[in-house]
C-alpha cells in the first residue's frame, strides 16, 4: 500500500504538514478531499503542485 504525507502552502507563509498516511485524494475543481488510512477526512481549497510517487508527497498551493 502507497500511503503518502500532504504539504500545504499558502501565500507568504511556510510549507506545512496537512495530513500523513493519505490513502485518497479526491479533487473536484478547487477542491480537495483528502483520507487517511484510519478515515480520517481534510478538506482544502487549492491545487495540486506536485505529486511524488516515489516519494511518498504531495504538495498543494492552498488558497484557503
């Protein structure tokens, strides 16, 4: 199984850590829904800058 962490940014302030171990990332339009193994739920609005497999990240400019 392919877990992954989730970094957010917003404008003028630091990378941060949004949620670990996610298993799904839904995304409709602006919106992101992401869950973790235990099904936990986050939700934030912005977009997808980066996708690394082999590392296990995701990266999101959020806009909320």
């Amino acid at each position: 199984m392919c877990l992954a962490a989730v970094y957010g940014k917003k404008p003028e302030e630091d990378e941060t850590l949004l949620l670990k171990n996610v298993s799904k990332i839904l995304i409709d339009g602006d919106q992101i829904t992401m869950y973790d193994i235990i099904g936990q739920e986050m939700k934030v609005t912005g977009a997808l800058t980066e996708v690394d497999l082999a590392n296990s990240i995701v990266k999101i400019r959020c806009t909320d």
